[in-house]
C-alpha cells in the first residue's frame, strides 16, 4: 500500500512589486492606492490630499473613518489625516481648519526633487493651487504641493512643500496641522508618552495655558489641547492591541491631542455615538507662531508615522523605550 502523502505545505504569499495605482472609491471620489511588497497599503483621496486609510502587512486598519463619513464634497471626511491649511481652528471669513481639506488636488506629474529614502517605491505626489474663489477669500498665490509616501517597512511619510507665489511682493502667514486619526482599541487603554511637562493650550478651557502634569497622559474625558515647543517623537501606546504609534515630525513645532467624547460626538453629524472610544487624534501642527513665507520661499514640515508591536511589564514598555529609539 502507497504511503499517504503528507499535505502540502502553504505557501507565503510572494512579495509584490510596489505601486501606486489610481482608481475610485465606492463614493465615486478618486483616489490613489498605494501597495508595498510585503502587504502594507494606503489611501489617498485627491479630495482633500487626504489620507484614508493605512494597513498593515496583516490587513489591519491603523487608521479612523468614521461609519458616518461623507464622501461628498464640499463635506471634509471624517477621519485619516485631513490637512488643516491656510488656518488651524476657526478666524476671520475662512472656514474651520482652511480650505485644502476639501477642494479637489491634481496629481503632480513634475514635481521638484524630494530628499527621500532610495527604498521607497510606493509614493504619490500630489499639488494644490489656489482657485478663484480660494482667492476671494484668502488673496495669496501658493504652491502647495505634498509626498504621500510609503515605506518598506510600512512607515507612512507625509511632507508637505508650500511656496509662496505672491508677484506683488506681499509675504503670506498661515497655520497647519495634519489632524491625524488613530485607530484605537479603547480611549481608555491608550497613553501618550512625549508630551509630560510640555506647556499646552487648553481650548476648553478659554485657551488658557497650562503645563502638563505628572506622567503618560491618558484619558478619561473630552480633550483638545495644543502642546508648544513639542519633541520630535511621541508615542501612542495602545494596552489591549499591544501597539504602538510612533509619531515623528519635522518643521511642525506643536502637537494637537483630540478627543470630542460622548456629548460632542452625539451632536455630530458625520460621527457615531460610540466611535470617540474607537480613535484619537495626535496631529503634528504650526499654530502658535504662524509660518510666515515671503514670495519665492517655501516651508517644509514632515510627518513620518510607524506600527511597532509594544509588550508590557507593570503597565510600561518593557523594556526598551519607544521614545529612546
């Protein structure tokens, strides 16, 4: 009698080439998928430049959308990484958090020489110019052009270019920030290390400042602070997934945390009642000091985002710090 044959034994999937591939979401937006070779994706709606959506190489999702989100326009989209430009928060005749986060971006087929990594495959460039309208309202010519990038590792590196393009020799000022949502387990079982003794503005409070207390921040009610003079590291660490964002900026000096909790989250539209407990939001920003460009010059700020696995011992991150790396 033939001996039985063994099963066969599964194969890993084989690496794919890196891509990024134009096509339309189920709105009927256009966006950009961007592949990496060992599974890690994103997103990118050209409404908005907005980031929506970040996996992992298991499929998972490590960023928020809300359920509710609106994909029709002039509705900015709840969740992933709106960018906040030309203003953070509300002044003047402009709208909340500027106007990028909803006009509709083209894909920059020239754009200037980025300094990147030679690793990276997966990448969009995408650009924004002031229309008609935009000029009613905030009368400056900007270049605003943005990488979206994703690395071997499955980093997510967003940087950001605007120039100034002003012929009648007036200098422009502006505030930014990428209103980054994270995907979480639990409000509850999340901490943020890098942000302990920094002074903040509490925008619940009157805009009052204050200065951070004690250790790792958690959360246990509405939170919406801007921190000054930020470090160039913060880690968000998740208890029940084991995992921790690590949230690396440059030429962004503030840091927004935020939270809307129960009551503001019931009272908005284009949230759910019990989402708040599902995300957080920790966006590198330039809101204190105002970015002041004259014509022909151009800001740059980064924002490179990773998913580490984190175990635990006595509640920290044992044994290495995140924040040392």
């Amino acid at each position: 009698m033939a001996a039985a044959s063994s099963p066969p034994t599964p194969r890993s999937p084989r690496p794919q080439a890196p891509s990024a591939e134009r096509t339309k979401g189920p709105s009927g937006l256009e966006k950009v998928v961007l592949r990496e070779a060992r599974g890690f994706s994103a997103e990118v709606h050209l409404y908005g430049g907005q980031v929506t959506s970040w996996k992992n190489d298991r499929g998972d999702e490590l960023l928020f959308v809300s359920s509710k989100a609106t994909f029709k326009p002039p509705k900015a989209i709840r969740g992933g990484i709106p960018i906040c430009f030309p203003q953070f928060g509300t002044h003047g005749i402009l709208e909340k958090h500027g106007f990028a986060r909803n006009r509709f971006w083209a894909i920059d087929d020239n754009p200037p020489p980025f300094p990147t990594n030679a690793a990276v495959k997966a990448f969009v460039d995408l650009i924004l110019k002031p229309s008609e309208e935009d000029l009613k309202i905030w009368p400056h010519s900007f270049e605003f052009r943005l990488r979206v990038a994703l690395g071997p590792g499955g980093d997510l590196v967003l940087t950001s270019r605007i120039r100034n393009n002003n012929t009648d020799g007036r200098p422009f000022s502006f505030t930014f920030a990428y209103h980054t949502y994270f995907s979480v387990s639990d409000i509850s079982e999340v901490r943020i290390e890098g942000l302990e003794t920094l002074d903040y503005i509490d925008c619940l409070r009157g805009k009052e400042r204050f200065t951070e207390q004690g250790d790792a921040i958690v959360f246990e009610s509405e939170v919406d602070k801007i921190y000054l003079d930020a470090p160039a590291k913060i880690a968000i660490i998740d208890h029940e997934k084991k995992r921790t964002f690590v949230l690396r900026q440059d030429g962004l000096p503030d840091a927004v945390l935020w939270n809307p909790w129960d009551k503001k989250t019931k009272n908005t539209q284009d949230f759910g009642d019990e989402e708040f407990k599902h995300m957080l939001c920790v966006e590198p920003a330039a809101i204190e000091k105002p970015i002041t460009l004259k014509p022909g010059e151009e800001w740059k700020g980064k924002m490179e985002l990773s998913a580490v696995p984190s175990s635990y011992c006595s509640g920290q991150l044992d044994p290495n710090k995140v924040l040392q790396g």
